[in-house]
DNA sequence: TTGTTGATTTCGCAA
DNA sequence: TTGCGAAGTCAACAA
C-alpha cells in the first residue's frame, strides 16, 4: 500500500466526466492496484477513484489510471508533500454476523414467527425470474411465499409480487400468500403490501437467534 | 488527515457485528471524524469503518468510536509502524457531468428524442407517490409519462408502471401511454416493458448534448 | 459473461 | 428529521 500526500487535480472519464481542482489530498494506491483520492471529509467514500483492475502509468507530474473498458484517471500533480509505501500482507478478512443470508436461515428453522402451522418447503425456492427466499405449506394446505429483507421496502414488495404472480400459475402451489418479513418495515412498503394482499411480519432478530437452540432444551 | 498505519484488531457492534482478526493495516482518520480501516484490497472500501458524526477515545493500545445510535467502533493497537497528521484545508469539491438529471432537461428540450409532435407538459411532474421525470402531450392529446433513467432495468419499469396507474385515474391526463428513456436498456426490462405496454426508447447522451444550442442556430 | 440481489450500502434532495 | 431515489454505486453469487 502505498500513501501519497500531495497537492493535485484531477480528471476522471469514463460512465461520466468528473474534475477536481488543484488541492492538498490524499492518493491511496492498493496493492489490487485500485487509485484513491480522499479529501478530509466525505466519509470513507473518496473524492474519486479507479477501480481494480488497472493500471497505472506514472510520469513526473502526472499519473494516468486506466481500465481496460478505456476509463481513465489522470492525475496532475503539483507538490508531493509525503509518498510512503508499506507492505501489509494478506488480510484475515471480515467475520460478519447479522446479514439476510442469517436472518433466512433463523426463519427457516423458526417457522412460527411467520405464522402458525407452517412447514418448510425449502429455501432459495426456484421460479423463473429468480429464487424466492422461503416457501412454506401452511395447515390448510396453502403455500406461503416469504421474501425475507433486514429492511423492508417498496422494492421488496414489488420483487415478492411478481415471484406471487409465477407461483400461483403452478396448480401444485395454489393458493399462494406472500409475506414480508423484515427486521423493520418502512410504511410506505406496508401500505403497498397490504393493497397487494401480502402480509407484513416484523422479526426481531436477536430474539431469534437467543431462541434458536444449539443443543435441545426441555423448556 | 491522520494516516496510522499499525498491527491492530478491529470490533465493530452495530447494524450487525463484525470481528477482524490481528493484523497489519492502515487506519484513516479524517476531519470529519470518520474512521475507516483500510487493507491493501476491497478497491475503496474500507475493510471496516465508522461513518461521522461520531467520537474518537484514544487509550493505549485501544481506540473506542461510537456514535449517538450507540454503534461501537473497537481498535486494539499491537503495534504501530507509523503516525503521521495533515492539513488538507476544504477541499473544492467534484465537478460532474453526464448524470440523470442532465439527460433529463435534455429531453425536456428536445422531445423528438422520445418521439414526434410532442409538447412538454413539465419536467418532475407530482403524483401522490412521488415526481414524473418527464410528461408530455401527444399531437393527438393523450399523455405520454417519460421515465428517465441512465440504465433502463426493472426497477425502472416497475416505477413508471406504478406512475402510469396513477395518472391513468385523472380524467385530465387519460388516456396515458408510458415511455423508458435511458442510454442504455437491460433485456430485461425491455421484456417487462413490452408486456406492460410501455415504450423503450434509447438515447444517445453525446448526441443529444451536441445537439443543443447554446445560443440559437439557424440549421 | 450476464443478470440478480444485498449492502453497516452512501449520498443528496425534498417534504 | 425522515423518506425516497440515484450511484462512476460495489461485490458476491448463480445461470
């Protein structure tokens, strides 16, 4: 990794065409080969940048980063106050907890916070435009679809609605109902869900994860 | 800006948990307050971070951010390699080009684009479930409701449709007939498009902004 | 390669 | 503040 500290301008073509005036920033130079220009705010998100794979021709005063779909950095650069570089190793990597890909699984063992008298068909349910998250019978017979979201919104109404449509073609399915559940559910999602008919299921993930049993318990 | 580059192990408690084993990587702290660490892959995005506002307590071999909602930022330093501090000063900012709304008052100008005889009616014109981009009179009264999109994909589709339902309703605008603009157009939605009725048109973004005068031209 | 979906999305605008 | 749509979204994963 290499850190450059150092008064440029910028010029970034590509999807669209970008400037930055000439200012003191940093440029962050990745082993991936990926180009960075971070200014002192904007969060972790930099000012602009060039994505691996590319690469970069360097010229004094100027850097140019190109992709192989022709977009281009080109960098000008006035005084370099600091260029450090520093070999880091491979990274460990991340461990996460808490995205959907859990939330599914939780839901899949734990029915019942669904609905009462479900049984699980399976995951990642096959349709033509796409899996559909959770598929269920439930005691008369009927099946449950269940797009499962860490946020509810708009969209995933609209996704759970065109997955409903395929289904209820099938004659071995039909009836379907679809239900969205979510960790938090926006309202405008809940007024368009319930105007498609679909029910809305707000699940409280710790609570599902602290019930789910690693070994079996008697109470 | 701060650029610590240490040995260090990262815990973040918050919209999920997320745990980052020893190693060697660099810590970005910049004026705003943010703190991203960064390791020498992932393109731009930080390995783990914390978005401002949020506060910084250094102890040895500890740092702590938190921010008000209460998620934490953990950072237990084995060793640091360097510790450097600089002063960027405000930074001028980016100068864009090419986006949506660009196209947007592109084709309100030159409707032939989308297609003849048309009239602009407004540019954002207002639903009960948010703006139009686009809405127009045909040489033969009907309304022509333009969505207007860099890349035409589904959602795209699914959002004009929901538009078109609306205005459909007012007896003012009946009858309404929908139109995707967008540079580019997925398969996809083409498809969806087709079976709603609703029109593809592809624009060329250069060729329209060739096309307009800046001061009146006589060919 | 293409398409789809999730993301600690982030960001900006407007109500 | 909240909500919603756009993003050079990026990135992972399946077909």
């Amino acid at each position: 990794m290499r850190l450059v500290v150092a008064r440029c301008a910028v010029d970034y073509d590509g999807r669209l065409t970008a400037h930055l005036p000439m200012a003191v920033r940093l440029l962050l130079v990745k082993a991936d080969g990926s180009v960075s220009i971070h200014a002192d705010g904007g969060a972790y998100k930099p000012l602009n940048w060039m994505s691996p794979p590319c690469a970069l021709t360097e010229q004094p005063g100027l850097w140019t980063v190109r992709n192989k779909t022709g977009e281009t950095l080109t960098i000008t650069i006035d005084e370099v106050m600091s260029d450090t570089s520093w070999e880091l190793g491979a990274d460990p990597g991340l461990v996460k907890d808490g995205v959907e890909a859990h939330l599914q699984a939780l839901l899949a063992e734990q029915c019942e916070a669904i609905g009462a008298g479900l049984r699980l068909v399976r995951r990642e349910y096959p349709t033509d435009i796409g899996p559909v998250d959770l598929l269920f019978r439930d005691a008369a017979g009927a099946t449950v679809a269940v797009e499962v979201k860490r946020r509810g919104e708009i969209d995933g109404v609209e996704q759970l609605t065109r997955y409903l449509e395929r289904l209820d073609r099938d004659p071995l399915l039909r009836p379907v109902r679809g239900v969205l559940a979510a960790q938090e559910i926006k309202p405008q999602a809940k007024v368009l869900a319930g105007q498609r008919g679909i029910e809305c299921v707000v699940v409280d993930y710790d609570e599902l994860r602290g019930r789910e049993p690693t070994t079996p318990r008697l109470f």
